[in-house]
C-alpha cells in the first residue's frame, strides 16, 4: 500500500506519463518516462507556434464556416471592421466631445514638436491629421489618441542633424530625410507585426527606458531654454554641459519680453494641471490651457505688434496634406542613415504606443494585441511619410485627455482629425503672429512631467541593476548624446540577461518540519538539512553559457557541506540530489558537464541523483545516453521521493532525518519507463 503523497511541484507533461507500482515492504526502482515522441516537423511546428503565436490569435477560427472565417480575418486585420457595425449611437456624444478635447491639445503640441525635429511648424499638424485616421482602421486600442510626441521628435531631430552635418542647410534636405525616416520605421515596425516578432522591444526595460526618457526630457528642457530667454546663438548639440554653456555664457542677451512671456505661461499651464489633478472633473482644463496660451500670446503680440522684438511662427501652409513621394529617397548614400534613424525612432515610438494602450485597456478591462498594434503603426507611418507627416505614436498625455474626456471607441480619434483638417483648411493663417516663445514653454510644461525621481526610487528599492540600467541611460543621453543613452540603455537590460542567463541561481534545500516539502535554506533557515544528502535546486535551463558556472557552484556547495561540523552520529555526505524541476531545458553543453559532474562524484564516493527532470530534459538525457550512464534508478519523480530512497540507503542508525512519516511499509516512488520493460 502506499502510505504517502509527494507534495513536491511536479512538472505537468510528467504526470500523465508516470506509471506507479507498490508492494508492500519492498522498495521498487522506477524512473522517469520519456514523453511521446515526436518528429522533427512536429517539433518545429510546437516551438515556432509558441515563439511567434503565443496567444493563438486564430483560436477563434475554429470550428467556423469558411464565410465566417474569411469575415473574421478581415475583421483581425481592419478592426474598424469589427467595432464599426456595433457601435452605438450613444458613443457618439462621448466620442465627438473626447475628439474636440483632444484637437485642442494635439494642435499646439503637434506645431511645437515640429519644431522639436526641425521640421516646418504645418508638418507637426499633418502629421495630427492623417496619422489618426489611419490608426482608427487598423489599430485595436479604443483610447489611443496619434500624433506626434515629444521623445521620437527630439530624437528625429538630433538624428538627422547629425546625419546632414553642419554643411548642409537646405530644409527641403532635412524635411526629405524625416520623410524617408518615417517610412522606414513604419516598415520596420510593420515587419515586426506580420512577423509575430513583438517581443524584440522587451529587450529595453522597464527601468532603462525610464532613465532614457527623463534624459532626454531634461535635455530638451534645457534646450527650450533657447525660445524661453529669446538667445540667438544656441548650441547645436544636446548634451547638458554644451547647453548651459551656451544658456549662461551671455545673460545680457537675453531678451526680457520672452522671459516675462514664458514665466507667466508656463506658471499658467503647470497651474492647470495641478487644478486637473487635484479635481478630475476639471481634466478638461489641462487639455484647453496649451490652445488657450497659444490664442491669448498671439492676440498679445498682434495687438501690441511685438513681432518686430520676437520670433513668430510666420505663414503657415494653407490646405491639407500635400503628397511627398517624391521626397522619399529611397536610392542613394543617405538611404542606410534613414534606415538606421527608422529602427530607433521605431522602438521608441512602438514602446511608448504599446505601453500606454495597454496601460489604459487595462483600466477599461479590455485587450490589445501588441503585434496588431505594430502592424498598426507600420501603416500609420508608411502612409503618413507618403503624405507630408513625420514619425507618430501614441503619446501619454493626449490619451490621458481622450480618456478622461469620455472617449468609447476609436471614433473619437476621427472627430480629431476632422477638427485638425478644418483648422489646416481655415485657421492656419491665425498662427502667423503666434511667438515661438510659447512653443517653447509649451514643450517645457509637457516634458517636465517625464522626470520621475520617484519611480527612479521605486527601482532603486527594488533592483540595484535595474538602477544602473536607469542610471546609465539617464547620464548617457544627459552628458553625451541620445543615440549613447538609448546604446547605453539596451547595453544594460541585455547584459542583464546575460547575467541571468549566465550565472543562473541555485539554492540548497531543506525539508520543512512536518511536510513533505523542500525550500531553499537560505530563505527558510528553519528547513532541516538531510544528513549524508545535499539537495541543491538549479533554478534555470542548463545553457553552454551557464554549465561551468553551475558546475563550479555545485563543487563548492559539496566543498562546504563536506566542511560543516557534523552532529555526533551523522553520516558523512554521500548523495547529491539536483533537483530539476525550474530546469526547462538542457543542451549537449549541460550535458557534458552532468557527466563531468557524475564522474567526480564517483572519485568521491558519492552519487548523483536526479529529481523531477522535465519533458524536454529527460528526453535529452536520453538521447545523450545520459540516462544509461547513470541508471534509471538514480532518477525520481520527486525530492522527497529521491530523499526517501537515499535515506534508505545510508547506515541505519544514521537516518535519523526528521522525515516523521517514514516506516518500513513505505514505497519509495520513483519514475518507471513504460517502454523496455
């Protein structure tokens, strides 16, 4: 009969392949069963599925007509197509005030973060026009207001300044190289999408990308210092030094007018958005305070004809978007630069977009799909490069104004571009007078919030290294340049990996008093130690990056046990038990240092013994003959099961191991393979 129940994790493909036998007073040897084999192809097919479709976005498909399914692929791709017929008339008011509230955000945002990319100030507002639209086709979030954003502009900008060099002048040159940019990013971006290769942007964390944002917020902050205090010979570069350099080395050429302009409106645009947070009701005060700043200091300047002591906007570009493939360049010595400034700003602009949808769909308790979202963007930004408008994603502060507005669907983002489009057909004239100043102050108030010291502390707090990764990137993009910040920032999070992946942890175990369960020493102090048994767990697939790594661990954990004083009676170290069960899998560098590791075990008189091997571990353990070197005997389906065994083994008066629920009639379970026998 059989007395007791393991209460160790077992691997669930082990479970249905496990065959138990008991007789009474009799210890049976058993071992783990190999899983079903399968061909090479299935193998593929398996590992691809779960790299490239881990959510199985057409589980949905089955068991449906051909007509339905064919609806439903349409409806995957165009998810217009399935929000559209549903949508209900009492959205619309939601929708039609959420578009308004945004438009008059996103269309001084979009004008001052043209001129954050060098760019003519009418591109930052086609690009708030058609950009929106497309998005409402092909992407899935419902709060996701497009347009341009601060980050990717800046990083456009400093890109192609550096690209062109300082010889080149010509805007047309500049404009043409955005326009190619874009229309890289947008492929490359659609590439990821169709490719199923989202998981390429995980690669820049959490904390790397926090450091790299409030970089770059604080060196564009200090560069608005140039509009602020009206200075005429400014730095072209955009580390910290050289720009306080250039801001403090003749204060008596500040002008005045532009300081008093920009102390009292960016005193009134923070005001505002202290006033929406403090009271959410008013959100809608944060959302009008830029469009507000730009009519009042425009009627100020006409009035008082303060043109001729400021910079102006000047004519903007009357009519909507104008065609610009013929700007597109997609021959010629500048095409690998183009190429290589649309894989950044592509990143930069998928992480933030993905980000804050995910962020507001989990508010609304619904899903976004992030390879929909890439395939999304992709073609938001090959269209928009093709019709005058520059790299846009999803920015955080005018979807925190979609949201807050009320919006339902992606309707909402429509009814924005369509205000857009009346003020490009109507208004654009009445910003002839607006003064750059504002602009300025306007980038300021809205950068200022992505400095987060206390979200830098949080990391601190939790992950010294995810610090340094925040750290290096901040330092990087502040003290250097931005292309070294976000290096820097993908340098840290990948080595960080490595890191894990090279020096995996390991922990020793003990079996805690009255269970049949066993925990880490160090974590549990309290566990009891087995004597003339060492039980380490391995917490991470055996790689050639990590083998020797876990070998020379191994010997040292064997080194100090074999040092620790021992209770009077105890049994000198005798067994090792790995438990296995974290280990997903193993390669023919893990398998080589296993038998380097039995080999020595065996000059020192002990055993190797294995516990809980998964699917894929066990299979290669037999394929490499691993097994047959071993014994199957050796190999359990359980620590408990594998301690039981060894404890049995040891003299007798020595197993005295605590292990209160061992008596002569226990069956010792082990793994038997149903194959052979």
């Amino acid at each position: 009969m059989v007395q007791k129940e393991s209460h160790d994790h077992v691997n669930d493909t082990d479970l249905d392949n496990v065959e138990v036998i008991s007789i009474k007073d009799q210890v049976i040897s058993q071992a783990v069963q190999r899983p079903p084999a399968k061909s090479l192809l299935q193998t593929f097919s398996t590992t691809s599925k779960e790299t490239l479709f881990p959510d199985d976005p057409f589980r949905h498909f089955r068991n449906k007509p051909s007509h339905r399914q064919a609806i439903m692929l349409m409806q995957y791709f165009f998810p217009i197509l399935d929000w559209l017929p549903k949508y209900k008339l009492g959205f619309l008011k939601n929708d039609f005030i959420a578009g308004i509230t945004t438009a008059s955000l996103s269309i001084p945002q979009g004008i001052a973060y043209a001129k954050l990319a060098n760019l003519p100030p009418v591109v930052g507002l086609y690009s708030c026009f058609l950009p929106p639209m497309v998005y409402a086709i092909f992407g899935s979030s419902r709060d996701l207001a497009v347009g341009p954003a601060a980050v990717i502009s800046i990083v456009l900008g400093t890109l192609i300044r550096e690209d062109l060099g300082p010889e080149v002048t010509d805007p047309r040159a500049h404009l043409s190289l955005a326009f190619t940019s874009t229309f890289f990013a947008g492929l490359f971006q659609f590439s990821l999408g169709f490719l199923r290769l989202g998981f390429v942007i995980d690669f820049l964390s959490h904390a790397a990308t926090v450091g790299f944002v409030a970089g770059v917020a604080v060196a564009v902050c200090l560069q608005q210092m140039r509009g602020i205090l009206g200075i005429q010979n400014f730095t072209k570069k955009s580390d910290v030094v050289s720009v306080l350099h250039s801001i403090f080395r003749d204060p008596a050429h500040w002008n005045w007018r532009t300081v008093v302009i920009g102390i009292c409106f960016l005193t009134f645009l923070l005001g505002m958005r202290q006033i929406s947070k403090r009271n959410k009701k008013l959100f809608w005060l944060s959302a009008i305070a830029p469009v507000t700043s730009v009519f009042l200091a425009t009627v100020c300047v006409f009035a008082t004809h303060a043109n001729e002591h400021l910079s102006i906007v000047g004519q903007l570009r009357k009519g909507i978007n104008p065609p610009s493939f013929k700007e597109l360049h997609l021959t010629g010595p500048l095409v690998s630069k183009a190429m290589k400034n649309g894989v950044i700003v592509a990143i930069i602009g998928l992480m933030e977009a993905i980000a804050v949808g995910r962020t507001f769909a989990s508010i609304k308790n619904y899903h976004i799909d992030g390879n929909k979202e890439m395939i999304a963007f992709g073609m938001v930004n090959m269209t928009g490069s093709c019709m005058s408008c520059y790299i846009t994603t999803g920015a955080m502060s005018r979807t925190a104004v979609n949201n807050s507005a009320g919006c339902k669907t992606s309707l909402s983002c429509i009814f924005m571009a369509l205000i857009v489009m009346v003020t490009l057909l109507a208004l654009t004239p009445l910003f002839h007078y607006t003064p750059n100043v504002i602009l300025s102050v306007i980038i300021f108030s809205a950068l200022i919030t992505l400095i987060d010291p206390v979200e830098a502390y949080h990391i601190w707090k939790v992950d010294k290294i995810d610090f340094l990764a925040c750290l290096g990137a901040f330092l990087g993009v502040c003290f250097q340049s931005i292309q070294l910040g976000l290096l820097i920032a993908v340098a840290i999070s990948i080595g960080k990996i490595l890191l894990h992946v090279s020096r995996p942890h390991t922990a020793t175990l003990g079996k805690i008093a009255g269970t049949s369960i066993y925990r880490s020493i160090e974590q549990y102090p309290k566990a009891v130690r087995i004597p003339g048994v060492l039980i380490v767990r391995i917490d991470a697939s055996i790689y050639f990056s990590n083998s020797n790594y876990i070998r020379e661990r191994l010997t040292r954990y064997i080194e100090e046990e074999q040092g620790r004083d021992k209770l009077p009676g105890e049994s000198a170290l005798k067994y090792l038990i790995l438990d296995l069960t974290p280990v997903m899998t193993i390669d023919t560098s893990g398998l080589h240092v296993l038998g380097e590791i039995l080999r020595n075990l065996n000059l020192m008189e002990m055993q190797l013994v294995l516990a809980n091997p998964g699917a894929e571990v066990i299979e290669r353990l037999h394929r490499g003959g691993f097994v047959d070197i071993l014994g199957q005997r050796w190999i359990f389906l359980t620590v408990d099961d594998a301690v039981h065994y060894c404890s049995m083994q040891l003299p007798r008066d020595n197993n005295v191991d605590n292990h209160e629920d061992v008596s002569e009639c226990d069956v010792i379970v082990q793994i038997i393979p149903k194959f052979g026998l």
